[in-house]
C-alpha cells in the first residue's frame, strides 16, 4: 500500500479492478454455469445478479472474521473450506426465511434463485480466495464488492447479446451453447481493453 | 495447544455450524412462500433456467426427438382434420 | 437375475464415459473445465483428484443413504462432500505441491462442483454400493477425457507442444513440439488460446462438434418414431374405415386409403 495515497483511493482501485479487469465470469472462470444457463431473459439474469451479490458481500463480511479471529487462533486452517461452505449455505437459507417472511417484494425479485446461488463458485471462489491469498479484512471486501458487481454487469450484458443471437440463422450445430461460448470469448477479449487501467504496486 | 483438543475444537466447530444450518433449512422449508408468490413455486422456465441439466424439460436446450416427432405427427393431424372439415363445407 | 445385476453395473459405467458424458452432454461442472485447461497435465491431475473426490462421496453416500432422513440429505452430502475435498486439498499439498499451486482455488471448488453434488443426489441416493463405485470411475473417466481434449487443444494451439513433467516432477521435463520448433524459425503458435478467450473458444467448438453428431443421432431417432407413430394411426383408421365399410358403400373404403398412401410417401422423402 502506497503511503501517498488515502486508503479510499486504494480501496475504490481495487474494486474497480476486481470487476473489470479481472472479471469473475470471463477471466476468473467462476460464475459459468450459471452465466450460460440464464439465457436470453434479462430480467432474470438481472435477479440472479442480485441474489449472487446478496450472497457474496454478506459471506465476505462474515467468513473473512471467522477465518482471522476463529480458525487460525485455535490453529485449525485446514477447516476453511469446509467452515465457508457451511456459512455460505445457512446464509442463504437465513436471507431466503428473512425474504420469505417479510418481504414479498424482495421475494419477487430474486427470492427463487437464492438457493441456487449455494453451489455458484462464485462465492465459494471469492471466499476462498481471500483468505488463500493473505488479503486484508478491506480488500477482501473490496474483493467480494467488485466481484457481485463485474458479475452482474456481464450477466446482464451477455443477456441482451444472447436475445440478438436468436434473430440470426447460425448454423445448426453452434445454435445454443457453442455460439453463447463463443461470443463470451470476444467478450473477453474485449474485456482485455481494461487491463492497463489499474497500475498494479 | 495439544492435538487432541485441536482436533476436539474442530468437530466442536463442525457440528455447531452443521446445527445451524440443518435448522435453517429445516426452517426455510416450512415456512410458506408470500401471498403474491405462489406462481412461481411451481416449477417454471424462471427456476429452471438458472441450472444446467440439459435434460430437464424447461431447461432451453431440452432436445428429445421422440417429444417432438409426437409433436410434428400432432400438428399433421389436426391440418388434415381442418382440410376434411373445409372439402365437407364445399 | 445375475445377469440383470451385471449389465446394471457395466450400464452405470459405461454411461459416464461417453454416452453421458458429465461435461459434454450434461453441461456440468464447465468451471473448472476452463480454468485449469491451460496445460494438459493440470488437466490430468484435476481429473484424477476429481475422480477421487465423486468415488469416495459416492460410496459413503451409498453407504449411509438409509441413515440419513429425507429432510436433511442435502446437509449431510455438502458435509461429506467437504470433509472428503479438504483430505484431498491436504494429500495434493503434501505429495503434489506443483499440482496444488497451480490448481490454486479450483482445489476447493470441487465442493460446489455440480457433478458431485448431481451424482450424490442422483445415483448413489438410490443404488447399491457397487453401482455407486462404478458409476463414480466412469464419470471420473468421462470428465477427465473431456478436460484433457480441451487441454490438449489449449496447449498445443498456445504454447506450440505439449509439456511434460513440470508438474508431476517424477516424469522427466519434455516438450513435444507440434507448432514450435525450438531450433529453427517455425513458430506457428497462437498464444490467445492460452489466454481466458481461448478456453470459451475451445469449449465452444468441442460443443459445437457434439452437438452436430447429437444432431444427426436425433433426426434419424425422429423420422423412425414419426413413421412408426404414423403406421399405428394409418392402422387404427383403416380399422375404423373396415368397420363403417361393413355398414355403408365401396367409396368410404377408397378415400380411407388415399389418406393412409399420402402421409407414409412424404416421410419417406424426408428421410431422403
């Protein structure tokens, strides 16, 4: 970390690093199933961004503490990925009884695909990934924030491209998956424009 | 710390978690889905789409030839039923 | 008896290789498919881990099915599944530390991987040990195929040859060039398919060729039923047409035939 520069600089750097120019979906390989499956509905490949943004940033908030302040004073690191997953699920069940019991509204927006977000990579990816890298309790967070919103900026994205994709006659084997596949690798490659944005120290 | 009560901590850990979250779920699926909702309960292309098992029916990429032979077989029939009705107007 | 046994068995093993293949024609687990592509023997070794991880799960899944209440099975398989990827993570890093780096997260994401979870839900919830174990070694088998085709592909096209021994260090470090020539000029590699485009590309070409013979497989399966369905509902109307021909005059009789000829003659031009 740079002495010269406020912490709110660095932080806000490291968001916009982890959503575009490192993005979840097309350069960390981790939402995949569920960036193909959502198809060419906007509307829900927008819940499905948000349910995926829920999840993550309250995981990150709450597992990155447990890993510092349980699990490595009592000397049991290996019981990470087992601790998260557990979180990560009972989280999701909690959120979806909170949404159920008293936000209809809410329910109605992403409620049906929060038990899917359980076996998402996404956020076990996320998760994982901050502790296994050594990161600090707000760049982890900054980690978890850009990761929900890079994720929903693609899926969202890739929705409306896939909508223009059914008008045309492609060829009968690549109709479907192999030609959403293949239009994500130019998203990619043009995902690369980023990459020089953040100076990396 | 000695190994043992390492090892105790962790199963400790374990089945405290396993605990909240077999209550959590026991929970989420009893409570009842909100008035407006029921709808979507059902199985539907909106929960569907999120998954990836190209053999469930609402999957998009549901592909069984069989379904839509009967559907194609279907469809003849109904058009020669409409051209018998129309000779037997004329 | 014993024979219906049996070819359960080899019908559980087989399907996982090629027939169902858990990445190509289920479309599971393509996550890691992507990201540890990059070199054909990271692709091995994820394969194996992975064929390690579903056996073990399946088996003891198999073994507890009727323990375990109907309300909680998914707890309990996420919590097998877990216990059984941290043994892994803990051997991979003890024996296989090149392996463990380089596959960095993906080691753990086997817990949410949707094969494991699938299969547990699936199969081992319903059969018996052995056609638990067998179907976990043919799936195994089929994803760590598939995996390596995609790597294979990788690497040859991104780097020029394919890479020995860098990461299982007991083999000794070769490289096999195809596009790369170290001595002389010829560098004919395209280093995008390295790259995180190269893995969308390459997995969507693969799918692209599955999906044409999957093509060809169901219109040959669907111009059969079409014309096995049109025989049955040619012979329930000359039925039909026998029966009112017996009450009433010769012209019925022909008009009935003349509809049954039409249908059969256009699905054979089909099938042409």
């Amino acid at each position: 970390m740079n002495p010269a520069v406020p912490y709110i600089v660095t932080f806000l750097l490291a968001i916009v690093s982890s959503m575009l120019i490192d993005n979840v979906v097309l350069s960390r390989f981790y939402g995949i199933c569920s960036f193909i499956g959502v198809g060419n509905k906007p509307k829900a490949a927008f819940s499905m961004g948000l349910a995926v943004t829920f999840v993550t940033i309250m995981a990150a908030l709450v597992c990155w503490p447990i890993y510092t302040f349980v699990l490595q004073p009592l000397q049991i690191p290996f019981m990470d990925t087992l601790t998260y997953i557990l979180v990560i699920a009972s989280l999701v069940q909690i959120v979806g009884l909170f949404i159920k019991k008293y936000s209809p509204a809410l329910y109605k927006a992403f409620g049906i695909y929060l038990p899917l977000i359980t076996t998402n990579c996404a956020v076990l990816g996320v998760v994982q990934g901050n502790t296994d890298s050594g990161l600090s309790f707000g760049m982890s967070m900054a980690n978890a924030i850009g990761t929900a919103i890079g994720f929903v900026i693609v899926i969202v994205i890739f929705s409306f491209i896939r909508i223009r994709l059914e008008e045309y006659k492609t060829p009968k084997a690549f109709r479907g998956i192999a030609i959403a596949l293949i239009t994500a690798a130019l998203m990619s490659i043009a995902f690369l424009g980023f990459s020089g944005m953040v100076p990396s120290n | 710390m000695p190994d043992w009560v390492r090892w105790l901590l962790a199963v400790g850990i374990l089945v405290v978690l396993l605990a909240i979250f077999i209550i959590s779920f026991v929970l989420y699926r009893k409570t009842p889905v909100p008035k407006g909702c029921e709808e979507f309960e059902k199985p539907s292309e909106a929960k569907c789409h999120g998954c990836n098992q190209t053999e469930c029916h609402f999957n998009l990429y549901y592909n069984d030839p069989v379904e839509k032979a009967k559907e194609e077989v279907q469809q003849e029939q109904t058009e020669e039923q409409r051209q018998e009705t129309q000779k037997e107007e004329n | 008896m014993a024979e219906k046994v049996q070819s359960k068995h080899r019908e559980s093993f087989v399907s996982g290789i090629i027939r169902q293949n858990p990445l190509f024609i289920s479309m599971l687990g393509t996550c890691p498919a992507l990201a540890v592509t990059t070199s054909i023997e990271s692709a091995f070794g994820m394969g194996l881990l992975f064929t390690f991880v579903l056996l073990c799960s399946n088996v003891i899944i198999s073994l507890l099915k009727k323990l375990i209440p109907e309300v909680v099975h998914t707890p309990c398989y996420i919590v097998v599944i877990a216990a059984f990827v941290t043994i892994t993570k803990m051997f991979t890093e003890a024996f296989l530390p090149e392996l463990y780096s380089t596959l960095g997260v993906f080691l753990s994401l086997l817990v949410v991987n949707c094969i494991v979870l699938g299969r547990a839900e699936a199969f081992a919830n319903k059969n018996t040990v052995a056609d638990s174990f067998l179907d976990a070694i043919g799936n195994g088998i089929g994803y760590t195929l598939a995996i390596c085709i995609i790597a294979f592909f990788r690497e040859a096209l991104g780097t020029g040859g394919i890479t020995i021994g860098k990461i299982f260090t007991f083999l000794p470090q070769f490289t096999l060039p195809l596009l790369k020539y170290p001595g002389t000029n010829i560098d004919m590699s395209m280093s995008v398919f390295t790259d995180s485009a190269g893995g969308f590309i390459v997995m969507g070409l693969a799918l692209a060729v599955i999906m044409a013979i999957e093509n060809k497989k169901n219109t040959k399966k669907k111009v059969d039923a079409k014309i096995k369905m049109q025989q049955e509902m040619a012979a329930k109307k000359a039925a039909a047409a026998k029966a009112a021909a017996a009450k009433s005059p010769a012209p019925a009789v022909a008009t009935a035939n003349a509809a049954i000829a039409t249908p059969v003659a256009e699905t054979k031009k089909e099938e042409k």
